[in-house]
C-alpha cells in the first residue's frame, strides 16, 4: 500500500476503509486523493461538529438547561439611584 502521511488514494481509501478510519482518530484529517487531485477529506466526527456548530445548543435549549434559581438570592437594593448630570 503506498499511503503518504494523511493522504490516500481512492482505491486503497476504499479497500483499507477501516484503516483510514483508524489514521483519521489517531493523526487527524485524511486527504483522499484521485488521479493524483485532492478530491475529499475524512474527518473526525468531534472536528466536523466543531466546524459545523452541530453541537452548538439553541437558545430555547440552552434557557431549558439553566438550573432553578429559586434559591439565589436576588434581591434588588432599596437605596436611591445616584444622580447623573447630562451636559
């Protein structure tokens, strides 16, 4: 098999599938190449969720997840506001 580091022909990318798969977790993305082009790239899931914003949480999602704040203590000062001079 002639694989150059991240680089892969079509055909051995298919017969040795598992393999890439492997190169792929343990070296990063993995070029596939045909007729000597660069004509895809393997990546891992992490990094295509990552460059995708996949696992990027909606803001319903996120306002859902926030933990009960009953037991803070929120209670806004009494004391006047300062006073501001507007020139």
């Amino acid at each position: 098999m002639t694989v150059t580091a991240g680089q892969w022909q079509l055909q051995e990318a298919k017969q040795h599938f598992s393999e890439l798969i492997r190169a792929v977790r343990t070296d990063g993305p993995q070029f596939v190449t045909k007729h000597g082009q660069q004509v895809a790239v393997v990546l891992d899931i992490v990094d295509y969720r990552r460059m995708t914003g996949a696992d990027v949480v909606d803001f319903k999602s996120f306002l859902g997840s926030v933990p009960d704040l009953s037991e803070l203590d929120l209670e806004r000062s009494t004391a006047p506001a300062r006073t501001v001079e507007f020139e």
